[in-house]
C-alpha cells in the first residue's frame, strides 16, 4: 500500500486557482508538498506539523494554504494566481515522529494558456 497517494493535479490557466490533496495510510508528524520542474531539483514548496505550524517558500509565499486534516491523515495545498514557473510535478512527503521519509508519485500540474 502506497503511504502517500496525491491528486489535484492538471492544467490550469495563469492567474487560476488549484487544490492538491494527499491522503496518507497513516499519520506523520510533519506533512509537505515539494515540486521539482523539468531540469530543477525538488524544492519544498510549503510545510505543516501536526500541530498546525506551517512553512512556505518565498515563491509561494501570499498565494498558497498548506492544510491538514489530522483526523483523515490528509494535506491539502491550494495555490491562488497561478503562473507559468509553478508548472511542475508536485510530491507529498511525510515525516514521521521516527523513521524515513515517505514520499508520494507525484502530480503533474501545468499552467499555460
């Protein structure tokens, strides 16, 4: 069973809005959304811990909510005003309280006219 399964994920116009959400089979203690772009590394894309603290990157900083629903082991991402450079394939990852990380397969989101 996959720990961590995204979806959300699609083509979007510039300037429009998306939700990503991740479902996980079990909980972590910090959940978080990474992107990488074709010929970039993996970068984070924004954080939350159990308790709710969260953490973005500048990049998306105004235009992007990281969520969580504890009781349903799920994060969610909505990014606002989308632009060309968020295209990407989005990951979840989970930190758990001990042990690895775990990450998700990835979705594709593209923004362009």
């Amino acid at each position: 069973q996959v720990p961590l399964v995204e979806s959300g994920g699609g083509l979007v116009q510039p300037g429009g809005s998306l939700t990503l959400s991740c479902a996980a089979s079990m909980s972590f203690h910090t959940m978080g959304w990474y992107r990488q772009a074709p010929g970039k590394e993996r970068e984070l894309v924004a954080n939350i811990t159990s308790g709710g603290t969260t953490n973005y990157a500048d990049s998306v900083k105004g235009r992007a909510t990281i969520s969580r629903d504890n009781a349903k082991n799920t994060v969610y991402l909505q990014m606002n005003s989308l632009k060309p450079e968020d295209t990407a394939v989005y990951y979840c990852k989970g930190r758990p309280w001990v042990g690895a990380d775990y990450w998700g397969q990835g979705t594709q989101v593209t923004v362009s006219s």
